[in-house]
C-alpha cells in the first residue's frame, strides 16, 4: 500500500464531490489550522477531533510546567524590547497553564462526585480491600 500525497488527494476528492480542487485544500488546511490553534491554546483539557480520536493534556504536565515557568519568570530579565516581549509571552503561558489546572481539578471533582453517587460507600470499600 502506497501513500497518497496531498496533492493528488485534494484532486480525487474534488473529482469525487464535482468541486474544485482549490476549494477542497482550503477547507482542509482551515480545519487543520483550526485543530492546531485548539491545542496549542490550552483552553480545554480534552479535545476530540473526529476520526483521530481524544488528546487530552496530561495533569502531571501541567503541575510540573507551572513552577517552572514562575521560577523563569523570577529570573527574566527586562532590558530590552524583545526580552520584555517574551517576558510577557511567559506570562500569558502561565496564566493559561494556571487556568488549565483549574479546568482538571474541576474533571477530577465531577468524576469522583459522579462515583461517589453512582457507586456510594462500594467503591470507596472495594478499594481498601
């Protein structure tokens, strides 16, 4: 089996939807764009992306990364435009992070009220034996 290239793709989908080619690549680099933009934003814990499948963000990551950029941020030095430009692209990265280990001690929350109400007293024991 041989992989197709983009190229050749776009032309056999939009043979395929009698569409042109041209409209068929810019949907598709749109999504991807779309798909790239939501995960490196840090806005949600979980994304789905259909017919890829979940890519859900790691809370050990997120607990390791938030001191290190603070401590970066004690560190930073100002001097100069660029210095301060990246200074402040720190600072938006840890608020984000910050806020992103909020939304997955939120999940955590809503998952073990949801056992707890589910399962009562028989989870917490089963776990202890």
């Amino acid at each position: 089996m041989n992989p197709k290239k983009a190229s050749k793709l776009y032309i056999e989908v939009a043979e395929e939807l009698d569409i042109s080619s041209s409209l068929v690549e810019e949907t598709i680099s749109f999504y991807y764009n779309y798909v790239r933009q939501m995960l490196s934003n840090l806005e949600e814990p979980r994304i789905n992306i259909d017919g890829l499948g979940q890519f859900v963000i790691k809370a050990k990551m997120v607990k390791n990364s938030i001191p290190r950029f603070t401590k970066s941020l004690e560190n930073h030095n100002t001097s100069t435009f660029a210095a301060y430009f990246n200074k402040k692209g720190t600072e938006t990265k840890l608020e984000l992070l910050i806020k992103l280990e909020k939304k997955i001690l939120e999940q955590e929350l809503r998952k073990e009220a949801f056992k707890k109400l589910k399962y009562g007293d028989k989870f917490k024991n089963n776990l202890e034996k």
